[in-house]
C-alpha cells in the first residue's frame, strides 16, 4: 500500500505552560513541562512525517491554537468527541475517507516511537484487523486498524474504558475478545507522564 492507502494520525496539543504534562509542571514549572513537552512533540512528528508509506496528520483538541502546527507545514484537524475513547474512535471513523483503508493513530507522549514502528504497525494491518502498540503504563501508544473494523474498534472505544488508568490495555482486550477482534502487538515502549519518566529517557538517550 501506499501514502494514499495509509493514514497516520497523530493526536497532539499545543505545547503551552498549564496544559500540557501538569505532572511534570508540578514538579519543574509549567513552563519548563510546555518545553519538555514540545520537545517530545516535535519529534514525533518528525520521526513519522509523511512519506511514501503512509501520509500523516495532527489531530488537535478543539481548545487547541492551531499555529503551532501551521508554521511547521502540517495538515491538522480537530479531534471530535466527549473524552478520549470518544475523540479515537471518530478520529478512526474520520480516517477511512478518499481510498484509505488503513489507519493508525498514535499520541505525543512516547518520544522512543521510530519509523520502522509505524511502518511494523501498518505492515501488521495486512493481515491482521487490528494493532496495538502498548505502553509501560498499562496503557497503549499506538493503535490501528483496517477500514473494514474502525467502526468495531469506535463502537469499543465508546464503552466505559478507565482512560489514564493502567487497566485501559486490559480493558480494551477484553472488549475486542468479546467480539472477538484478532490483535496484534508492537514492543512494549513507556510514554512520559511524570518527571522521573522524563529523567529516565533522557538518562537512556545519554546512552546512546
């Protein structure tokens, strides 16, 4: 498939002091977390920017400004919905237009996400309805599927799912076995939610 074929998109908020990463602002300053946060954002977005394998946009919430992401030359649109499984599972319905047949949506928070992971993620769609990247939190970084199951995985991601808690990954499991929906996973990766998550990548990434 091909850039016509594959949608990624990236849920994301305007990196500005007070709403971006208040855990971590708790601790250096809201200012500091909006930097740390805008660090993180910017490269996501460069690492899976749009190229012959997949075209990507930003989604953003509706209190979001979008300058930030015009300067930089990027397609963005609002996330819909009340609450995150909400604003997903439209985003995923929203996706499916023009020819698409895959989609994968990923967030802001996971600064170790390569290339080679979104492209392993759509790769996986060509056999499988749905991918899940999981994250250290019980959470997931990363979720896709085919246009033949987005209005399945929406229609899940509408039910009572404790978002930012650490059952959502099995809690939605749980839901696609009911269906039952086939998954298959990308390597466990941690997203930054706190200041010691933050100093543990930065840590890493002084490794080499």
């Amino acid at each position: 498939m091909t850039k016509a074929t594959r949608l990624l998109i990236v849920f994301a908020k305007t990196p500005a002091a007070g709403q971006v990463k208040t855990r971590i602002g708790a601790v250096v300053g809201m200012s500091q977390a909006a930097d740390i946060y805008r660090l993180m954002l910017e490269k996501v977005l460069a690492e899976t920017a749009t190229n012959d394998d997949w075209r990507q946009v930003t989604a953003i919430p509706p209190e979001s400004d979008q300058t930030f992401f015009r300067q930089k030359g990027l397609t963005v649109v609002r996330q819909r919905g009340e609450g995150l499984g909400s604003r997903m599972g439209n985003a995923l319905l929203q996706g499916c237009h023009g020819g698409v047949e895959q989609v994968v949506i990923i967030g802001s928070d996971c600064p170790t996400i390569a290339r080679q992971d979104v492209a392993a993620a759509f790769e996986l769609l060509d056999s499988v309805p749905v991918v899940i990247g999981p994250s250290e939190d019980g959470g997931f970084y990363l979720i896709g599927a085919t246009r033949g199951r987005v209005q399945t995985v929406s229609d899940i991601f509408h039910e009572a799912i404790p978002w930012s808690t650490p059952q959502v990954l099995e809690r939605v499991q749980a839901l696609f076995g009911q269906v039952p929906l086939p998954l298959a996973f990308l390597p466990l990766k941690q997203d930054i939610d706190t200041y010691e998550d933050w100093q543990a990548y930065q840590l890493m990434q002084s490794k080499g």
